[in-house]
C-alpha cells in the first residue's frame, strides 16, 4: 500500500522536486532475479521512493549467493528470496509496497506480470533467463533493462521495445549449453554484480523521471579487472527474429538451462 | 617503398579480448595481430592463440550469432562480416553475451 506523499517527505526531497518524487511514488518496476543484479538494485529503487516493486525469484538464500546478493542475511538460508527481499525492503522503507512472485519466470507467467509494470530490470543470472526475459518484455512492450556478469566484467543496455535495439538485435539466438561460462566457472564478482546492478536503478529512475539519455541502441560493457569502459553503437536488426521485419519468434518460448548459485 | 603486399602483412590492429575468453590470450585483455579483413585478424588469432577462432565462429566459419565482433565501434555485421576491411591501428572488440547475474 502506497503511503501518502506527506508521510515519506524527508527522506526523498533532497534533489528531486514534489513532482518528480510523485512520478517514482507511482512507479511500477519489476525485479526480475533478485540476485547479484537485484538486490543492490532493489534496494536502491525502493530508498529512491519508488512506489511499487515488484520481485520474481523463485530460488531460496543459499550460502554461495551471500557474497553479492547483498538483501540477504545469513540467518535468512534457506528461506525464499521472494519473501525475504520484500521483506526486508519493507522494513527499511515502509512506504513501498512489494509484490513478490515466488516462482520461476515461464512464457506463461511473464504473460501475467509483465503487462502491470512500467519498467523492468532483468537480474536473472542464466543466459536462457536473459532471452526469455527480453523476448517477454519486447512482446508485452514493456522497456527494461538488460545486464550480464563475468567475474570483472559486466554489460548492460537499455531496450525500449520496437523502439531501440533489442537483446536479439544484438545476440539473435542464445549460445548453446557450455558455451557462455557459468557462474559457477567464471566466478561473479560481489562488487561488479553490484556496480552494474545500481546502473540498472539508475536506468530505470532515468526512465520514470523522464531525465537524461537512455541506454539505448547502445551497449555499455565495463572491465573492472583493467579499468576499461566502452560503449558500442548497435541498432534496431530489420533482420531480428524477434522485432524485426519479419520476425519468428510470435510468442515467447521455453527455454530451460542450470542455475547460478 | 613497400609494395603493397608487404604493407597489408603489417596492418596491425589491437584486439579487445573479453573475460570469458581470455584463457586463450594467458590473461591478456588486449592483444596485437596482423591482417587486411576481421577474416584475417581471426586467423591470425588461432595462429597466436590456439583455440580461440572455435570460440568465435562456427564449423562453417561465421561468427558465432552470440558473438559480435565491432571494428572502432561498429558492428561487422552491419558492414561485410568477415570481409570487414581493416587498417593499421583499428581497434577490434569482440563482445560475447553474458550470462550471470
């Protein structure tokens, strides 16, 4: 439940003005994994006054995500990640409401939630996740936010659907089984996961409040490991399985793949 | 006065190698080969780093469709793939899509 704009004043006046904090007041972003990516993301939304989020995790707390899932505490293991998160992000911000959805994305739920939300940040670690979650949100027409991690290496972009390049402009089809390294192989860094994560919020408050440049037809790819940074131009793909011309994918598909830890 | 062949051997161009593929190069983020085309700079990568051209193309030779390959920035894709003309000092930035989170 929404707490009126008086209540919360105090906390969210320093450096945005009465409308801009009813803009985010309103706001429904939607969490998407609330793991290395969404944790630091979800609580940074929920402390900027976004008014509503919304988390779909479907994994419980496990010792291995402590390091970088940052919402989560050791005496929460074992519990699910859903209930935790909100949880905890309505105890430190009693004024958001949270809307969890304890289950794993499918074709057939992302249908049900994705339509409710203005913004969504995707924060699942799989590659499969990542297509399914750009090819719900495309369809739904719904803008997100894209990022992947490799240990000192993160990438992200913006997408608005039928308007900026998609994730499948880019990467048309998901590499097969072993062929992107997994989590567990490559290692994610707790603090890089989280760097990015934040530029994720960052995008989508970017989006709510209307300010500022987008993400978009571009990809942001930071090194860590070498201090590096770049951005490279892409554009919407006529040829896209999924937004282009004459696209082949209609409906979003299953995909299926292992989970991070 | 080189001849024009002597020139197109010593087009050098760096090459940004990703996280992920970097157990080719020993660790190095960024490495320096020689070729006229991306075509060429890839097969002068397997010559340096064995292995790596696998990981970048398919058993029909094109770039894998989860990899791009960008020369300054732009995407060979949107310009003649393989055949993609490079020049002395170009910048060559491979970026794979990445999974975790």
């Amino acid at each position: 439940m929404a707490v009126p704009i008086d209540k919360i004043r105090g906390r969210f006046e320093r450096g945005i003005g009465p409308e801009e904090r009813e803009r985010l007041r309103r706001a429904r972003i939607l969490i998407v994994g609330v793991g290395g990516l969404g944790s630091p993301a979800a609580l940074q939304l929920a402390s900027a006054g976004v008014g509503t989020l919304g988390l779909v995790d479907f994994d419980a707390v496990e010792i291995s995500n402590l390091h970088r899932q940052i919402i989560y505490r050791t005496p929460d293991l074992g519990r699910p990640k859903a209930a935790v998160a909100a949880e905890r992000l309505m105890t430190t911000y009693p004024e958001v409401s949270v809307e969890s959805f304890q289950e794993r994305l499918s074709p057939a739920n992302l249908l049900q939630i994705f339509p409710r939300f203005d913004f969504i940040i995707d924060g699942t670690d799989r590659i499969a996740a990542k297509y399914l979650v750009n090819d719900g949100a495309v369809l739904c027409g719904v803008p997100y936010s894209h990022a992947g991690v490799s240990g000192f290496y993160g990438q992200t972009m913006t997408v608005l659907p039928r308007r900026s390049a998609c994730f499948r402009c880019l990467f048309p089809v998901p590499p097969p089984e072993g062929e992107v390294p997994s989590c567990q192989e490559a290692g994610i860094i707790g603090a890089l996961a989280g760097s990015i994560g934040l530029l994720q919020a960052l995008e989508a408050l970017k989006y709510i409040l209307r300010i500022g440049t987008l993400l978009t037809n571009r990809l942001f790819i930071f090194d860590a490991w070498v201090w590096q940074w770049r951005t490279v131009q892409l554009s919407p793909d006529r040829q896209c399985p999924l937004c282009g011309e004459q696209p082949n994918i209609r409906q979003v598909a299953s995909i299926e793949n292992e989970d991070c830890g | 006065m080189m001849d024009l062949a002597e020139r197109t051997a010593r087009m050098t161009v760096r090459v940004c190698v990703p996280t992920p593929l970097r157990r080719f190069t020993a660790g190095a983020e960024e490495v320096t080969v020689n070729g006229e085309t991306i075509g060429r700079v890839v097969e002068d990568l397997e010559l340096k780093f064995p292995g790596l051209k696998e990981r970048l193309c398919d058993e029909g030779g094109r770039v894998r469709r989860f990899i791009n390959i960008y020369v300054n920035g732009d995407d060979i894709r949107f310009l003649s793939n393989l055949e993609t003309p490079v020049k002395d000092g170009d910048e060559v930035a491979i970026v794979p899509a990445i999974g975790g989170g």
